[in-house]
C-alpha cells in the first residue's frame, strides 16, 4: 500500500520514519517535512521524533560500518533531489545485502548518494576559502550562498581556526547562522539578516583586499574561463572582491581612509600587506 511519511525535518525525525519503516512494515513512497507539505490522494503517516528510536537506527549504521553512518548524516545535509528517498533506499540496501554494499559503488542505491556527497564536500571545502568576514566593532561578521547546508560542516574549520574570536557566518540559502563565542557555538535559523555599513578602517581593509586581488594578476595570462573553474561565479555574490563600489563606502558619520595604491602595494609587498590582514581578524 502506498503511504507517505510525514515528519518534523530534522535528521533524528527521518531516522524515526526509517525506525517505523521496519516496525509497520511499509515502504514509504515518500517523505514529507512540516515545512514543505504536499496534497496527495496516498494515506499519510505522521511520524513523531523519538530519540531513542534515531539512536538505534545510526548504532546500526555504525555496526555495519562507521563510513554508512557517515554518508547518511552527511547526505542529509546536501542539496539532492528527494534526498529522504534516496537516503532509505541506500539504508534498506545496506540492511539487506550489509557491508559489501558499500564496496559495489555503481550500485543504483549507492551511486546517487555518493555523488551528493561529494558535492556536498567539494562545496565545504571551496567555502572554507571562499569565506570572508567583515570587522564590526570586534564581532566578524560573513554571508553566503551554498546549495547544501555547509554549516554544521564548516563550523569545526571555524571554530577552530577563530577560537577566541565572536564571529556570525549567515546562510542566505537556508536561512541559518552559525554564531561563535569563545568557548561556545550554536547553528540557529535566522529568518533575515542584513550586514551593516562598515567603518571607516573596515571600509579601508575591504579596499585594501580587493586591490591585493588585483594587484597579483598577471595581465597578460588573464583567464576568464579558468577563474569560472577555480572559483565558481556562484560564490562570487558574498566575495570581497566581486562588489560593486557601495559595497567599500564607510557608514555615514565616519571619516574614509584611502585604501593604498596599487604603487604602494607593489612597494610594501604583496604577502606582506596579506600577512597584516590576516592578522587583524577582519578577513
């Protein structure tokens, strides 16, 4: 019989609709969150959160293999088509056939969500250099736009890296923040946020890293095409070094420094003047 599950969204709550999979005996046509409910003329099945019931799920996971448990968190996190689907049928697999499974990679319950992953980890790894944050009165502050949701994966890279710093990095896409306080972290949804006008000295280091930008090309090996392939257009949005004049005007009230020339910078040195951003935090 054809049944959808309905549940709260959240990684334990879709373990809880694989837990009453076995119990009821059904296999799911479809997976529904609260937040994205669709009419359908098939009988629907709330499925409540039961941490008990997640928990036993991923220790099953975990006995077959502590790599299956790892691509089922991390393929909830991507951006797939019916990702829900795709993650049951890879656990049924798993269940069924046990760890040679993870070895057949062209399996048709493998393969698709291998695939997700990786792009998951390819975005997480270009975001951990595509990130840029802004100095506010000694909080740092960054936006960007990822397909998956790149936070709780990002959030170690971070964390670790500014220990000691307060810092916020908002997820446009899915409408989260991670906010950091030394010693502390949360991921929190956060409906809208809107940066503020830097100041005069912020103003002045968003100059000064778009001129670095600049400054290193080399002229005549400018390649559009390779710099669409090292760094997509997509992530441009939230860079530094791709906004518009408005972007690098200082908040009103507060007195514009001028940025070096690009004279200066070739004078001071190019690391040297990276070096010195990178230790004020503001980058």
């Amino acid at each position: 019989m054809e049944v959808v599950y309905r549940y709260d969204g959240s990684f334990e709550g879709f373990l809880c609709c694989v837990f009453d999979s076995y119990v009821n005996k059904e296999r799911p046509s479809e997976f529904q969150d609260e937040t994205h409910l669709v009419q359908t003329l098939f009988p629907v099945r709330w499925v409540g959160t039961d941490p008990r019931h997640a928990r036993r799920i991923l220790v099953s996971l975990e006995k077959i293999d502590p790599w299956a448990q790892e691509l089922v968190a991390k393929g909830f996190l991507t951006c797939a088509p019916d990702r829900e689907m795709l993650l049951y049928r890879f656990i049924r697999a798993l269940y069924d056939v046990g760890k040679p499974l993870l070895r057949q990679l062209s399996d048709e319950a493998v393969w698709p969500l291998l695939k997700a992953v990786r792009h998951l980890d390819g975005e997480v790894h270009l975001l951990k250099g595509f990130t840029r944050f802004s100095d506010f009165e000694g909080v740092l502050a960054g936006e960007i736009r990822p397909k998956n949701r790149v936070l709780p994966l990002l959030r170690g890279h971070f964390c670790d890296r500014m220990y000691n710093e307060t810092f916020l990095l908002y997820d446009r896409a899915h409408r989260e923040a991670l906010v950091h306080q030394p010693g502390k972290w949360a991921i929190l949804p956060l409906e809208e946020f809107k940066m503020a006008a830097p100041s005069a000295e912020e103003a002045q280091y968003r100059r000064l890293w778009k001129r670095f930008y600049d400054t290193i090309e080399i002229r005549e090996r400018h390649n559009p095409k390779l710099r669409r392939t090292n760094m997509p257009q997509r992530y441009w949005e939230t860079m530094t070094e791709f906004q518009d004049e408005s972007y690098f005007t200082a908040q009103a009230g507060t007195e514009e420094l001028p940025a070096p020339s690009r004279k200066e910078i070739k004078t001071q040195g190019g690391e040297g003047a990276r070096a010195n951003h990178w230790q004020t935090g503001s980058r």
